[in-house]
C-alpha cells in the first residue's frame, strides 16, 4: 500500500533524471594470464581492422548527430548528471525507533531524510497504533506532530483494517504474511532553504497479502510522495502529499507463488537510504 491519504495541510492532495552507471574494469587479467598464445594471421588481421573501422564509423556518426543539432537547439539546457547521481556518501550513522536520523543541513541530508521516512510511512508499521504514533513521533516536525498524528490513526481505523484482512491491531490472520513496504527509486528537491525544504520520492511499493486463502495477494504499485521538511536540529516532516505514478510498464517475469512471497519479505532486510 503506498503511504496514501492526505496527511499536509487542509488543502495538501494527498501522501512524495538521468543517472549514469560507474563501470569499474578490471585491474589486471581477467583471464589470470591463461591466456592462451596465438600466431598472427592475415585473418585476425583483418578481423582487428575490422573492429577498428566500426569504432572509426561510430565515433564519427555520434560526432556528425552534434554537428547536425539545430542551432537553436545547441543553447538548450541539457540534464546535468551530477544532479542525480548518487553521492556515495554514508547519509547518517544514527537512528531513532528503528528509522535513520541525524541528516546533513544540506540538500542531500534533505534528499536522504525524505527517502528514509517514506520508507518508514510505507511500512507495515503503521497498521500498529503504538508503532505509527512511534514514527509519526520520530519523523515529524514538532509542530506538526499532533496533525499528522490524527490524521494517521483516522486513515488507520478499525474498519480499514478489517476491510483489508487485518485484526484491530494490524495483525495478518492465521497462515498468512502482511506485506506492506516502500521501496524509493529516486529523489528530487524542489524547493531549498537552510531550514525548509521540499522533496520529491519516486517510490515503488508492495502490499498485500501473502497466503494460500489470501483473497488480496500481494501486488506493487508506483506513485511519487512530496514531503515539505523542516530544519529543528534534524529535517522533520511538515507536510506530506502523494499523487500517482511514474509507472513503468510491467515485465514478463513469472509471478511467485505465495509462499516464495511470504519467505521473501521475511529474509529480506530493508535498507538505509542515501542520495
């Protein structure tokens, strides 16, 4: 289930570029210098001229689409990769109830924070009434606290549950695995100050059901959550809206049965996210 509902102010909707994939080559043989020793021939020589005038061609071509580009185009802003590649920096090394804390004042600490409490918001945590107050608690702004509180618990009623196959206390029944995780894909900020930001999380999630007499197994979904933090000594959450999508198309891998499911989002950890 996503993180869903509107939880901002009264007129908030809702719940929320190209990177570049670093190759690393190998440092030495790969072939553990097993290698083994060939003749030279007319025929591997042509073989190598061959290689060499396809990288002569394709170079070329690449360099003749530059050339070509129409002028009004060679002032357009091209996406910078820096902007949305990954840091690589270790985001925090603390945490409270469970959830990372102690982020940078920085867009990046900004970025890390939102990422790491849609997690948190997204989890099956929150069908607990004690556990949601403790990441509501932990997550948001002190300011904030008891509107977003209120707001949960009313999203989070008995009847809810019960319309999901839940007990009062968020509980699966018997023989079955509640899934419900959020899993960020990326992070964009939108707006930054020194003591406010607002992000965006692109977030794919799980929820459902995992059981043989499940009648909601368990399927994933993409939406965007926007998250307006404040600076009190770590970023806070303000406010929180969602709307759907970017949704990708879907694969053509094989669905799991529910047992496989089930095992899965019990070995599998979750991770602290980074920009």
């Amino acid at each position: 289930m996503s993180l869903g509902d509107e939880h901002g102010a009264p007129d908030s909707g809702g719940y929320g570029g190209t990177g570049h994939t670093r190759t690393r080559l190998p440092e030495a043989d790969p072939y553990g210098g097993a290698r083994r020793g060939g003749r030279s021939s007319s025929r591997s020589l042509v073989t190598v001229v061959g290689v060499v005038v396809l990288l002569i061609a394709a170079i070329a071509f690449a360099n003749r689409g530059d050339e070509e580009s129409p002028a009004g185009a060679e002032g357009a802003e091209k996406p910078q990769s820096a902007s949305t590649a990954a840091s690589g920096e270790r985001p925090v090394t603390t945490k409270a109830g469970g959830i990372p804390t102690g982020f940078a004042q920085d867009e990046q600490g900004a970025q890390s924070a939102a990422a790491n409490y849609a997690v948190a918001l997204g989890s099956d945590g929150m069908f607990s009434t004690a556990r949601r107050h403790e990441i509501v608690q932990t997550i948001a702004d002190p300011s904030a606290v008891g509107r977003l509180q209120s707001g949960f618990d009313a999203d989070y009623s008995a009847d809810f549950l019960k319309k999901i196959g839940l007990t009062q206390d968020g509980k699966a029944p018997e023989g079955n695995t509640f899934v419900n995780r959020t899993l960020p894909a990326g992070t964009k900020v939108t707006s930054f100050g020194n003591d406010a930001a607002t992000v965006e999380v692109w977030c794919n999630s799980l929820f459902g059901l995992a059981g043989e007499s499940s009648t909601s197994p368990v399927t994933n979904s993409w939406f965007t959550v926007t998250m307006k933090l404040r600076w009190s000594g770590d970023w806070k959450v303000l406010e929180t809206s969602q709307k759907t999508g970017p949704t990708p198309v879907a694969g053509d891998n094989p669905v799991s049965g529910a047992d496989e499911i089930g095992k899965a989002v019990n070995e599998f950890g979750g991770f602290t996210y980074a920009r």
